[in-house]
C-alpha cells in the first residue's frame, strides 16, 4: 500500500473514489486512514455515538436520522447507520456494519450487509449487496 501511495501521490481511496471529499456537506463517513478504506466500519461505527446527528433511535448500535423513511418488516442488525433522507424499501435486511449514507436507497426485499452505500446509491429490489462501498449516486440494476 505504501508503494501504492508513493508512486501515485494520492492515497489509495482517493484513487479507488475520487469524488470524496471529505469537507463535504453530506453526512459522509470519516476515514482515520485513507490508505486503508476497509477500516472505515470499524473506525466510523464505532465512533458513532461520539458524533451529534439528530436520530429516533438508537438500540442495539442502530442510529436512524429522522427524516430516513423506514418501511414495514425490515430488518436492522447493529451496528448500522441510516442518514438523513435515506429509504429503505418494505422487507429490506441491514445485516450488522451497513452505512447507508444520506438520499441512499435501499429497495424492497434487498439485504445489505457490511458495506456502504454512499449518498444518492440505489440497491432497488431484491439486491444483495455484501462487503462493498457502493460510490455517489451509483445504481445496482
């Protein structure tokens, strides 16, 4: 990794999403080392509690933003984080360390599980999406 980041001059996430900024406006997740973007669900979620967003609930490690939209018989394991705007679909299953970031969209009988979903990403219905960061605004068909 450190030859990676010597030769390019740039860190291997900004490499792998060049559109993440880190002075964004948008609830993004923050990496502690940027050369090591699989570390985020440790670093973030467990930090989470630390950070004052706005939620409705907190059980289990499960923070929800107000303003997510929630559907019936979904499913949620913690540690997860909903945010703002976000939509999950009727009978979706977060698995534990799911992010799904601020206008993300997870659709009707999807699964989610160990990943992110950066803002504006779409998993429509019936998506299993495992041990992934899905980048802006990107739509799994």
């Amino acid at each position: 990794m450190r030859y990676f980041h010597l030769l390019h001059g740039m860190t291997l996430l900004d490499f792998l999403f060049p559109g993440i900024k880190q002075n964004s406006t948008k609830q993004l997740p923050k990496w502690s080392n940027r050369d090591e973007p699989w570390r985020i669900l440790h670093d973030e979620l467990s930090g989470l509690k630390a950070q004052i967003i706005e939620i409705i609930g907190s059980e289990d490690g499960c923070f929800i933003h107000s303003s997510a939209k929630i559907g019936d018989f979904v499913t949620i394991e913690g540690p997860s984080f909903i945010g703002p705007e976000a939509v999950i679909g009727h009978g979706a299953f977060l698995r534990g360390g799911s992010w799904i970031s601020e206008g993300a969209s997870v659709g009707h009988a999807s699964e989610i599980k160990n990943s992110i979903l950066l803002p504006g990403s779409k998993a429509p219905h019936f998506n299993y999406v495992g041990d992934s960061i899905l980048g802006f605004d990107v739509n799994i068909g």
